[in-house]
C-alpha cells in the first residue's frame, strides 16, 4: 500500500525546476504532500482530492491523475530554503480508509 | 497555541527494556497518528485513534507495540521488551481535517 516516490534524490541550483513523482497501485482517495528539514517534524504542504485538481503552494504546486492513481509535485525557481525530503501520503479510496501512508521520501538539495 | 507536543525527545535504553513515549496533541483534534522514521524508510504507519472509535492498528509490526489514548487527548505508545531494530524516530500527528500536524519526535535509541 506504501505508495512509490522518485527520483529517490535531486541536486538542484538555485532557480531550477524539479518534479517529484508519486505512484500508487490501489485507487487513491487523496494525495497529500509533506515537506520535512533536518531535524524537524514534517509540515503539511497541500491535499489534493480525486477529481484531477491541481493546487499551488508559493512556487510549489502538484497534479492528481486519479485514473493513474498518479501524483507529481513541481517545484519552480527553486530557492535554498526548499531543501528537504519531501513526502507524498495516500488515502485510499473506500469505506474507512483513513490510514495516512507516505512513501520513502525524496531528498531534494537546493544548492547556490 | 501550542503543537504537538511529543516526550521525551531523546531516550536511550538497554535492550530488553520497556519504554512509553508520550504524544500531547493539538487541543480539539480528533485523530491521532503513530508513526516510526527509520533512515531511508520514509514515515511507517504504526496506529490511528479517531474519536471513540476503535484504533486502526493495522501498523504495528509486533505485539510488542501497543498505544492508548486516554480521553480522547494524550497518547502513549509502548513498546514492551526493546530490541535493536526499534531504534528510530517516532512521530506523533494529530489533525482535525485533512492536514496532519507533527510533534518533533521521540528519537529512541535501544544500546
């Protein structure tokens, strides 16, 4: 049920853009997408609901493919402080599922 | 007003032994998540509590784990005859919505 992220890592400069993948093999309900730095808790960055939505965060802004079961996350112009493992956790879709499960993470490093 | 408040934040114990780890969550909150952070293994689920319904335990990875909620508020998680392996960060949630909020962590380390 863990749902499968990559790339696993990325290396950035200052500016550059990056997508962070996010898969799953059962039917999704929602898609939600964490941000953690070293040595702090995770903070919620944006849900996203089946229906195919697309949300923004400040430059940061992700897109639900529900028949997929598909979801990515793109980050533009990246700046320093968006380094950081970003993760996606899943609903499935179904009566009580309201188990929150996040993948291994991508760890992405904005450099200058 | 405060977060999730998650102790101790360190501890360090013998294999063999019992530990609890404390979660205060978010004042109104009616779920509460459970989860281990291992190097490299992402966040595991370990155990949800929403209101007086009965926990999904469907995380814990053995019968040495359990976890209670008390009146619907502080949460305990104990894991009973510590091995090596249980070493990790355990991360507390809480949420009233869709969006969770974390607690900092217990880092539990089993020598």
């Amino acid at each position: 049920q863990q749902p499968v992220q990559s790339p696993q890592a990325v290396i950035l400069r200052e500016g550059e853009d990056a997508v962070i993948n996010c898969s799953s093999s059962k039917a999704l309900y929602s898609v939600h997408w964490y941000r953690q730095k070293h040595g702090e808790a995770p903070v919620f960055l944006m849900i996203l609901l089946k229906g195919g939505e697309q949300k923004g965060h400040e430059k940061i802004s992700a897109s639900f493919n529900e028949k997929k079961q598909q979801s990515s996350l793109y980050l533009t112009a990246s700046q320093l402080s968006y380094s950081g493992t970003y993760f996606c956790g899943t609903r499935l879709s179904g009566a009580g599922s309201y188990q929150l499960t996040f993948g291994k993470g991508t760890k992405l490093s904005v450099i200058p | 007003g405060a977060g999730v408040s998650q102790s101790p934040s360190n501890k360090v114990t013998e294999k063999g032994k019992d530990v609890e780890l404390r979660c205060d969550p978010i004042s109104g909150h009616t779920a509460l998540y459970w989860y281990r952070q291992s190097l490299g293994q992402g966040l595991e689920f370990l155990i949800y509590f929403q209101g007086n319904s009965a926990p999904d335990k469907s995380g814990l990875p053995s019968d040495r784990f359990s976890a209670e909620r008390t009146g619907g508020s502080v949460s305990t998680l104990t894991i009973q005859r510590t091995q090596q392996e249980d070493s990790a960060v355990y991360l507390c949630a809480s949420s009233y919505g869709q969006k969770l909020f974390f607690g900092s962590g217990t880092q539990l380390s089993v020598l």
